[in-house]
C-alpha cells in the first residue's frame, strides 16, 4: 500500500519496523483482502464498503486494536474504521476481527490527515477518536502532534452535526495543551462543564498501552466533545 501525500513533510508517526509474530505476518497477508479498503477510492463510500447506513466510527492510529475490538463487539450497529500504519497492530486487529466475527470493521493503512482530507465526504461521519497518540514529548517535535489547530477545524468539516471527537491521553501536558485548545475552538462543545475532563466511557477500555503508562503512575485524560 503506497500512502497518498507526498505534500505534506510534516507528520505525526514515524514509519518505523516492528517485530511481528507469524500469526500477524500470516493475517496481514491472508485477510487484508477481506478488511482493508485497499485501494482507497477517491472517496469513501461507506454503504458500498460496510453494506448498509449505521454511523461510522473512526479509530485515528488504532494501535493494536483494542479499542475497536472491544466498541465493536459491544455495538453492532455501528461502522467502525479504523486507520493505523504499523503493522503488527493492524495483523492484531485482524486476527481478533476474524475469530470474533466483527463484520462492522474495515482498515486503511495509511496516514489519517491524507484519509480525512481527501477522501473522507464532508459530515460523513458520527465519531473520531484519536486514544493515546504519541505525546512527541520534546519540545521541538510538538509540531508532530496530530491535535492542532488545522486538524480540529478538520475533524469539524468531517463529522456530522452533534458528531462526536474524543481524545485520550496519559501525557497531562499534552492533555491539558489539547484541553486549552478545544476552549478556543467554538466548532466543538465539551461534554462536561467547565471543559473538564470526562470519566472514561464504556466504549474505551483500558489498552495495554494505557495500562504501561498507569505501571508508571500516569493517570488518563479523556476528552469527549461534540461538534455544534
């Protein structure tokens, strides 16, 4: 799979080589054909690509899958999609997909700014979720970060009216930098008062990631907003 932008320089993952099990290796190769959306259109069709017109969830670096996994065997009538570059989580997401049956989950590997800006209709969809992206913890990689100003006045032009956006993270200064800019973000109404920070909600559960980060005294920040 080629990814589309050679535009844009700046990006919030480094492609990076890792260790996959034979079991990944052997479903990345075997079921991709069934679950990934490969190539991508020109745009997303997404009765043509699920068969039918439940709200489409969208998982942005799904990691090795958990989340999706969990969302979607608990909502079944509901569309997940979800878009990560790193193999080994995807060949994850596959074998768990396959096994339970989850016939409500599709995969692109590639970059999700390209995905959502060029081929993903205006207001098409009900949720994005972006859980635990990489902090990019010095300062001169900030720019990294994949919550920006530009990429919530996209998820804004994606997400249907009253859709949802729902960031989470065990970094609190990034956490708190992301809360500060959704106050200043008029596209988005928090769900709590005072743009707090919201308990987190059965449809996350807690990732092998977040359970690292908890082993080192790290508490979860979700934020959980509504496009107005």
């Amino acid at each position: 799979m080629q990814f589309d932008s050679k535009e844009r320089q700046i990006r919030s993952f480094v492609l990076r080589k890792g260790k996959m099990t034979t079991g990944q290796r052997k479903a990345v190769e075997l079921l991709m054909p069934k679950f990934a959306i490969d190539p991508v259109p020109e745009k997303l069709d997404f009765y043509a690509i699920f068969g039918n017109n439940n709200p489409v969830w969208l998982d942005i670096g799904f990691g090795n899958g958990e989340s999706i996994i969990h969302a979607a065997q608990r909502h079944p009538d509901v569309n997940f999609l979800g878009i990560e570059v790193h193999l080994p989580g995807i060949g994850h997401l596959l074998i768990e997909s396959e096994n339970l049956g989850l016939n409500n989950v599709r995969i692109i590997r590639n970059d999700a700014v390209d995905m959502l800006s060029k081929h993903t209709a205006d207001q098409s969809l009900a949720a994005i979720h972006v859980y635990f992206p990489d902090p990019w913890h010095k300062k001169r990689h900030h720019k990294r970060r994949i919550i920006n100003p530009d990429f919530l006045a996209l998820a804004a032009q994606k997400l249907q009216t009253g859709g949802r956006l729902h960031y989470a993270s065990d970094w609190q200064p990034y956490a708190e930098e992301v809360q500060a800019l959704f106050a200043e973000t008029p596209s988005f109404k928090n769900t709590q008062d005072n743009n707090a920070f919201a308990p987190r909600p059965e449809w996350r559960p807690v990732t092998k990631f977040e359970r690292r980060g908890q082993k080192l005294e790290h508490n979860s920040y979700d934020l959980i907003m509504t496009k107005v």
